[in-house]
C-alpha cells in the first residue's frame, strides 16, 4: 500500500497539543518525517512519542520571536535537508467585548497569529522555490471567513491569515509552491479551555453551548481537521491554491 506523504519532510508549529498534534500524527501515519515545534518541549514530546516508528522529532520554538524561528528553521534544515509541507498551525486566543479589550491584546495576537506565519514560512520558502515545490497549510478558522460575537481580536488575526493565505498563493503559484488556509469551526481541544476560562464558563458547558450554534450540532475532533491537512499537504492536492475550505460542521456553506 502506498502512503500519501511517503518521502515528505513536514514541519507542524503548534504541534504539542490540539489540531497540530493531531496534524502530526496523521502525515507520520501517512509516512512523512515530521518536526513538532511549540513553546513547551513537554507536549512535544509527547507528541513524538505517540507517533509510529520515531517518524516525529520536537523541537521548541516560539513563532513570536524571529530569532527562535531562525535557530529552529536552521536545525530542521539541517536535519532534512529541507522541507516539503510547512503547516502554521499554532495559534492563540482571546475573547471579550470589544470595548473592554486593551489594543495590546491585537498586537499580541497578530505576533502570533499573522506574524507567526510569516517568518515560519519566510524560513523555509528559499529552500522550496529552489526545488520548485512545496505545500503550505495555514491553520486559519471561520472567525477568518465572518464575524464571531466576542472575539474581535481573534476574529481579526484570523481574516489576517486568510489574507495572507491568497497573496502568498499568488506570489508563490509559479514557482510551484502551493498555499491554502483550512478555516475549522470549534474543534475540541484545549483551546476551548482556555475559550471557557476567558467567558466565565465551564469547560463543558461552553463546548455544548458551542455545538447548538452549528448545524449538525456537534463541535468537530481534531482528526477531521487532520484529514484535510494531508490531503493539503500530499501530492494529491497539487493543483490547488489560494484556497480558504471551511470544515465547520454546517457553520459555513458556499
Ligand atoms: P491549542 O491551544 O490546543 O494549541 C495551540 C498550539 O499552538 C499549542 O501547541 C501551543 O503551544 C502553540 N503555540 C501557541 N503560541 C505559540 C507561540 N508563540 N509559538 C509557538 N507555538 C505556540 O489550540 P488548537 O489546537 O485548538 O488550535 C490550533 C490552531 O487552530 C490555532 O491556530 C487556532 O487558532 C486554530 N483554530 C482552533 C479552533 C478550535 O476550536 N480549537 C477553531 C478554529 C481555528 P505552546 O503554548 O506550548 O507554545
């Protein structure tokens, strides 16, 4: 049986926790050697460890901070020699009214959010456009395709990303590196922790209240937002670019 990312070198920011451990675990099953990066070499780890045949190897790195993206981009490409699929996975939160929310909290997330993407990627574009290919996944979400009540800061960064999805599709689509955002709608993971802690509600409780607000009633698990990622960053997508695809359960159609 042939796997669909046999011989790929991924890298996967935010790959300690949530959608990135997930994302992860999913291109090693599929036969790609993959680098985890995130703050906390402690969820890393326990990624790596969960992955099939050591395919998984961690390595920290704060995507807020240019120096700590060079001396990780510097090890991977050490490591393989180069990357095929680079996923901007990691992200943060934060909720409130609008009113109440200081402008710091809009930089903070734009570091991570927009800016993140932007040196990760910047790092390992020359290295793609020399070899003519390559596949980049931003992690977005629908809060980056309509408004979101409560999460203004959120919601801004993430129609960043999208933004910045399409110009780099663009830019990049001659060379041969493609670009797309997959845009997910509530999925569970510890984001929604924090999501609860930041609106007063338990943590239960807010993922319910999340699920009656989409159509199909449910909030999704990472692992279906893991199977469009490999699809996004195998061979089998090498047409596409400058795509935003909600998985949203019904929250976005079109
Ligand atoms: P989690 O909070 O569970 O995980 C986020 C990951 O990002 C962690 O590994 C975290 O590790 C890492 N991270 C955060 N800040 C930084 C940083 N400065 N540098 C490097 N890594 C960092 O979130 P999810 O798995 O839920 O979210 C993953 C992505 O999906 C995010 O971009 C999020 O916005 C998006 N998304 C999530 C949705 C949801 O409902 N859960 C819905 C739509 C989109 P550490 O803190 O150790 O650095």
């Amino acid at each position: 049986m042939t796997l669909r990312l046999e011989g790929k070198r991924a890298l996967v920011t935010g790959g300690g926790r949530g959608i990135g451990r997930a994302i992860a675990l999913a291109y090693a099953r599929e036969g790609a050697r993959c680098v985890v990066t995130s703050r906390r070499l402690e969820d890393l780890e326990e990624t790596a460890a969960e992955a099939p045949n050591g395919l998984v190897s961690a390595i920290r790195c704060d995507v807020s901070d240019s120096s700590s993206v060079r001396d990780m981009s510097d090890f991977v490409n050490n490591l393989f020699g180069g990357v095929d699929i680079v996923v901007n996975n990691a992200g943060i939160h934060a909720a409130g009214r609008f009113l109440d929310i200081e402008p710091e909290t809009y930089s903070e997330l734009y570091e991570v959010n927009v800016v993140g993407v932007v040196r990760v990627s910047q790092a390992f574009l020359p290295g793609m456009l020399e070899r003519g290919r390559g596949s980049i996944v931003n992690i977005a979400s629908t809060a980056g395709l309509f408004e979101s009540p409560g999460q203004a800061p959120y919601n801004a960064s993430k129609h960043g990303v999208v933004g910045l999805t399409r110009c780099m599709a663009l830019e990049l689509a001659a060379a041969g590196v493609t670009c797309n955002a997959i845009c997910p709608g509530f999925v569970d993971t510890p984001m929604l922790d924090g999501f609860a802690d930041l609106v007063g509600a338990e943590s239960e409780e807010l993922r319910s209240r999340l699920a009656q607000r989409t159509p199909m009633g449910r909030i999704l698990d990472p692992s279906e937002i893991a199977n469009l990622a490999v699809y996004l960053g195998s061979d089998e997508s090498s047409g596409m670019t400058g795509q935003t695809m909600a998985i949203s359960n019904g929250m976005r159609m079109s």
